[in-house]
C-alpha cells in the first residue's frame, strides 16, 4: 500500500476522510515540531542528511533514500496492510474476528499500553539528542539520525491511534507525551531505563543493541492484538525497529573489532595498555553489557503477573510470535520458574502459564540477546583472545518481580548485601569507565574517517561507499 505524502500529515489510514480527526492531528503537529526543535538532535537541523522515508508498507521496496533536512523529514501514520478475514489468535476469544474499534470494557488498559509505548519513542530522541557532537563517523552520525527520526514517526502512530480510537482521554494522553521528557526531575518519562543519560556512543550501541529489542519483542506482542489497528501499526513499526538493533549490534562488532586490532598492535590485552593506546579494554566493555541488559530486563515487567494474564485472556496483548505456539488458550499449562528460597538460594515454582507471559517474552528476548554475543565471541576466539563476554543472570540487579532487592552475584547465585554493593563497583561502569569513555569522544566528520575507537563498517548505507559524505556539514 502506497503512502500520501500529497497530504500534510502523511499516511496510508485515508487520514482526509475524516476531517475532525485530521483537524485534531494537524493541531498536534506544530507541538511536535516544537518538540523536536528544542528536545531532537542538537546542532544538526539545518543540515542535509542521507535518510530513507517510508513510501509504502509493502516488504519490498518500501522506503526511499534521499538528502534530508531532518526537520523537513515527513513523519506520518503508516499502517502495515490489513490481513483478510483476520481472527483472535489467542486467549479466550480464539477465533472470533478482529475489533476495528476498542471495546469499552478494555478501553484503560489499551490506553495504558499505547501510552507506555508512545512514551519511549520521544525519550530515545531526549536521551541522544547530544551525541551528534561526539560523533565516530558521518556513517554514525547518519545511522544516528535516522534512528531518531524513525523514533519520531512511532510517536507518531501511537498519537494517531490514541487521537483515532480514545477521543478527548486520547487528545489528553497524546499532550502529555510532549510534556514528560527524559531525565526530568518533575516530569520523567514512564519507564526508569528511558530516564537513564546517553551522553557516550559505547552507551548508544548498548541502548540500541539491548533496549531497542526490547522494543522488538514489546512490538511484537502487541502486533498479536485483537485490536487490529494497533496490530498492524506494531507490525509497520517492527520493519523500522530492525535497523534500530542493527546499528547496536554492528557498533559494538566494530568497538569489539577495533579492541582486537589493538591488542594485536600492542602484543597485550592489559586494560591499562588498551586505554592509553585509545581503545575499549573487554573488562569495560563487559561492565557496559551488563548495565544495559539489566536495565533492559524489568521492562517486561514482574515474572508473575495476574494483569498479564488477564490481557491475554481478553485478546489485548500476545506472546511474541504466537503463531509458534501450539496452545493459543494456555488454560492447562503451566511454566517453571525459578523463584528466591528461605535458605539463601532458589526454588522452582509452578505458574499458570497465562501468568508468566512476562516471563516468557523476557526468555525470548535473553536468547535473542545471546545470540550476538555468540557471534562476538566467535570473533575474539577467531583473533586468539582469551576472553569471553557473557550476560549476566536475569536475577541480577532487578529492580521489580521475584528477584526484587534481592542481592546476587553476576551468575545469579543469592550472596550478602555487602558482598553485592561491593560487587557492583567491578560489575558496573564506575567513574573512572565513564571518565575513559567520554575521553575517547571526538567529533569525526570527514568522510570515510573513523575515530580510533571504532573499527568502519563493512559496507556503507544503500550500497554507497563508506566514505560517503552522508552529513552535509
């Protein structure tokens, strides 16, 4: 399905047809432009960037590349095109058809999600707005950008659906998430990891890798939903969230690779020797993993959860995938988890499976975790490296559910308060990390140049060449 960008608010949703509703986004859309002037990119709106703009929903072809002022980049309501004859595929209205309007009954709880989720995407852009000045590359800086205004455009369609589908609550919640900012001492945004400072590039790359494919398993829940529209908006969104992963993933290959290339120059893999030659030491870099998966983890909220199961049951929100599934009522099985004991260790205890949904997208999103460090790890044994990067245990650090307050060592083995708070001055980035890090921070902008930090990328972006001059400063 082709998009309308002859329209001021681009869409594929026949926006025009409805002239109260396009009335009501064209009002919120000088706010939002507001928004991004004062909390988007610092010092880089009025230059060209290399962006690719949506122009269809289709899986091929549907986007286009191009220079770009980024505060004349057309944001708009994309919607992924309708599947026929579309059923329930979960919970206990399996089978019934799909709502095209929200059913009053579940009017709050479908507002909550679309809020909670409307509310990350504007406080990414907040948490990066700075890192366009420390930028490793004009590769980055662009990889940068279009994350961020891809970040916008999601805004975007939760604003539409809350404006669509919520009326006068709905033009409320859609204010609101122009007003809460990021790190705001009175008014944060709603999720604690969307609070936390992305003033390093190491910190983006991990954000990118660890918090945006929590996004991917968030948007793939709610792309399961009986609330077609709200489906299809997730399942449009999940074709632009995969780039947001890959320029997490493939920056810390490139630190990881960078790392390896001054150990073999330097014949030693000492921190102390890394750092002074301008490198990223592995034992840094692991400290940066694991802060970032740990803030990462509670996201999906409490390992048990009675409104968990309740959302399932009504058809609001799925498992990701559950067309894997063989059980789509989940009413006879039950999940194992492992669960704090009264002697200083962990027990298993045996949940109705609707119950832990929490808990299983958390184990789906861990193992797809895992699986870039295997690919890491491979790369390190490949150089002859002794190391190895690891994840540490989903009890570690949590911060809601089972494992709440809860003191244990990177392993997941339960161990004294004070061995815990000494444990995670070594566990986590320190001082003297974040000191080192934003040392390394250097603007690079000439084409094809890389900061010493970083290795280039293996390709450049659409088949063009790395040193392409995708900022035009």
């Amino acid at each position: 399905m082709s998009i309308n960008y002859s329209e001021r608010i681009p869409n594929n949703v026949n926006l025009a047809s409805d002239r109260t509703l396009q009335r009501a986004l064209e009002h919120w859309q000088p706010r939002f432009l507001e928004w991004w002037q004062e909390m988007g990119p610092t010092d880089f709106q009025g230059n060209e960037v290399y962006l690719r703009t949506a122009v269809g929903v289709d899986v091929e072809g549907w986007a286009s590349y191009g220079e770009v002022k980024m505060p004349d980049y057309r944001w708009g309501i994309f919607l992924a095109d309708a599947v026929p004859e579309r059923t329930i595929g979960f919970g206990d209205m399996l089978g019934q058809p799909v709502w095209q309007q929200v059913p009053g009954e579940f009017r709050s709880q479908f507002r909550r999600l679309i809020v909670t989720q409307g509310d990350t995407e504007p406080a990414s852009v907040e948490q990066q707005r700075l890192l366009g000045l420390t930028c490793p590359s004009l590769y980055d800086l662009r990889n940068l950008f279009q994350v961020n205004v891809e970040e916008g455009r999601h805004l975007w369609a939760m604003v539409y659906l809350l404006h669509a589908y919520f009326g006068r609550d709905g033009r409320e919640e859609a204010e609101e998430l122009l007003a809460r900012h990021s790190g705001d001492a009175d008014k944060p945004r709603i999720l604690g990891t969307f609070n936390e400072p992305i003033s390093d590039w190491l910190s983006f790359f991990c954000f990118t890798y660890f918090t945006d494919r929590d996004g991917k398993y968030q948007l793939k829940s709610l792309a399961e939903s009986a609330f077609d529209p709200l489906a299809r908006t997730c399942r449009f969104m999940l074709t632009e969230e995969a780039h947001h992963m890959f320029v997490g993933e493939t920056g810390l290959s490139r630190v990881i690779r960078r790392t390896l290339e001054l150990i073999k120059e330097l014949g030693t893999d000492d921190s102390a020797a890394i750092q002074h030659a301008g490198g990223m030491d592995f034992p840094l870099l692991q400290r940066y993993l694991n802060f970032w998966f740990t803030s990462s983890l509670d996201l999906f909220g409490s390992e048990v959860s009675s409104n968990a199961a309740t959302t399932f049951a009504n058809g609001i929100k799925g498992r990701p995938d559950e067309t894997l599934y063989t059980d789509h009522h989940c009413l006879e099985t039950a999940f194992e988890l492992a669960i704090p004991d009264d002697n200083g260790g962990a027990k298993l205890d045996s949940v109705p499976m609707r119950n832990a949904m929490n808990e299983v997208a958390r184990q789906a999103y861990i193992k797809d975790c895992e699986m870039g460090l295997k690919r890491w790890n491979m790369m390190i044994k490949r150089a002859g490296v002794a190391v190895e990067l690891a994840l540490p245990s989903s009890r570690f650090r949590r911060g809601i559910g089972a494992w709440y307050g809860v003191p244990t060592d990177l392993q997941g083995n339960r161990i004294s308060p004070e061995a815990y708070r000494h444990g995670l001055t070594q566990w986590l980035p320190g001082e003297q990390d974040r000191i080192h890090v934003h040392s390394l921070m250097r603007c690079v902008t000439t084409p094809g140049k890389m900061a010493g930090w970083i290795a280039p990328p293996d390709r450049g972006v659409n088949n063009l060449p790395v040193a392409y001059e995708y900022v035009r400063l």
